[in-house]
C-alpha cells in the first residue's frame, strides 16, 4: 500500500469536529469515470497532479453537497496507484448517509470505466491492504467489513449500489474482498520461527598465577565474553 496524508481541513465535515469509536469499514466507489485522485483530494502536493477545475473536496462544500470519506484510492499524477488517508480515521464522515457515518471509516475506490481489468487489480489490492491496516490499527477482523450497498440492506447507509456493481465485471464480490483481507490478515500476523542465537566461544589465554587469570576472565566477561572461560592444566 502507498498511504499518504491530505486533510481536507477546509471541508464542514473536517471543520464539524465531530469524532467516533470506529466499529468498522465501508467500502465505497466514487460512481464516475475519473480514476484521478486529484478529482477528490487536493490542492496538488507535487504528486496528485493539478486539478484544473479546482473542484476537488477540500473545500466547504464540495458541489454543494455535505460529503465527506476517510480516504481515497486511485491514480496519482505518474499514473501509479496510491492511497490518501483525507480524514483522521476517528472523526466522523459524512459518506454512508444513514447511521454507519457513526460507527464505520469510510473510504472511495475511484472507478474508471469499470471494464480495465488492470486498474481494477491495482486499486482492489490496494483497497485489501488498506482495510488490513485498519483492521490492525483497531482490532478489527474481515467481518467487521461492508460495501455501500450491504449498509442500505442493513438499513444503515443510503440506497447505493457501490461496490457491487463494479466488483463482479472483475470476477470479484465483497464475500472475496473479506477473504482475501483475512487471508493477509492472517499471513502478517503469522509468528516468527524460533531465533536462532549465535555463539562466540573465547579462551582468553594461558597464565601461569591462577590470581591473574582470573582477572583477565573478569575482564572478559564484562567486556561481553559471557562464554570465557579458564582452562586448568
């Protein structure tokens, strides 16, 4: 994953100042063919590119509307993908339009055409290795994990179809996402193997007064050579 940072401190959702205890993620997709992260996040901070519209969302209201998401994944400038975290993930966004803005991070996956199967791998695994970060950060498992539209059938969010109408042209479903999250989930929180310490054996020498030799053995073992040892002939 590529996180970087821009607050939107100029939108009224940021400036509300309201904050939850996150409970979970809402997957969202934006519902426009402009795969460019410069469209919602700005101004350009040298990657984003410049938005010649000037209508990204850090501004009061952005198209009039009261909206707001934790971040954002999609295009940088250089055409690679990256994720920009426009929220602190503890306020409270305005992107589900009904009660998960209360207990849910929001974040929007860019759509394109919906048909680049390219693009769509890039920001769907970037999209996985995001929520394996939140999850991490709060303790949350794959469950704890929902789309737009599973919110509006849970009478939580407002009636949208993202992301299940983009997912399934890639083969994919929020039931594969969660997997695929658990999945990493699982794999980085795999312990490590035994530690294998190594050993370094020292003879510090033959003396002929057992009174100095002991000295030196003193020495030895101060200066780290726990494993020194006097040999008595």
């Amino acid at each position: 994953m590529k996180l970087r940072k821009l607050i939107l401190t100029n939108n009224a959702c940021y400036k509300a100042g309201k904050t939850i205890k996150p409970k979970g993620i809402m997957v969202h997709s934006t519902g426009a063919n402009n795969p460019w992260l410069k469209r919602y996040v700005g101004p350009d901070d040298g990657l984003l590119g410049k938005n010649q519209y000037n209508n990204h969302w850090n501004q009061d209201k952005p198209g009039g509307r009261q909206v707001c998401f934790h971040a954002f994944i999609g295009k940088l400038a250089d055409g690679s993908i990256a994720t920009y975290q426009t929220l602190p993930w503890n306020h409270r966004g305005w992107h589900a339009g009904g009660t998960a803005n209360n207990t849910h991070i929001g974040f929007e996956i860019c759509e394109d055409g919906l048909t680049d199967a390219s693009y769509f791998s890039a920001v769907y695994k970037e999209a996985v290795e995001l929520c394996v970060y939140l999850c991490k950060l709060y303790g949350f498992s794959e469950e704890d994990i929902i789309c737009h539209s599973e919110g509006y059938k849970r009478g939580i969010a407002s009636n949208h179809g993202d992301v299940m109408h983009w997912f399934p042209k890639h083969g994919k479903s929020m039931d594969t996402f969660r997997a695929d999250v658990k999945k990493l989930l699982s794999t980085e929180n795999k312990p490590a193997g035994p530690v294998t310490k190594k050993y370094y054996r020292v003879q510090i020498g033959a003396y002929s007064d057992k009174a100095n030799a002991e000295a030196q053995l003193t020495k030895a073992k101060k200066a780290g050579f726990t494993d020194a040892f006097i040999k008595y002939d």
